[in-house]
C-alpha cells in the first residue's frame, strides 16, 4: 500500500466521522468498534503504517 492510499484510509475514516449523524452513537459504538478492531489486529497492522496518527481516538472523538 503506498503513502497516498494510508493517507486516503485517515482521509475516509475522518469525512464518515464528520459526516455521521449521531455523536452519541459514534462516540459509544463506532469508536469502540475501531478500537477493538485494532486491538484484533494489533500485531499484524500498526497504525503507523496506515498513516493514522497517535491520538486517532481523540481526533476523532466528537
């Protein structure tokens, strides 16, 4: 996966956050859900390689 298709998966997850209507359900079911999916994959994916930024969960906390 080159730079640009990281940065463009950061891109995405960021437009849905701004976009989603509920800041409720995103802030308790969608985050947790990111979350526990890279806890799942924590040993096969770095977040630094898919160019998300260490305080993702803050960025996109609502």
């Amino acid at each position: 996966m080159g730079a640009a298709a990281k940065r463009r998966l950061w891109g995405a997850i960021m437009a849905l956050c701004s976009l989603y209507p509920g800041r409720d359900k995103w802030n308790s079911e969608i985050l947790p859900s990111l979350e526990a999916l890279f806890e799942e994959y924590g040993e096969d994916v770095e977040l630094y390689h898919i160019a998300f930024p260490k305080d993702w969960k803050n960025r996109l906390k609502k």
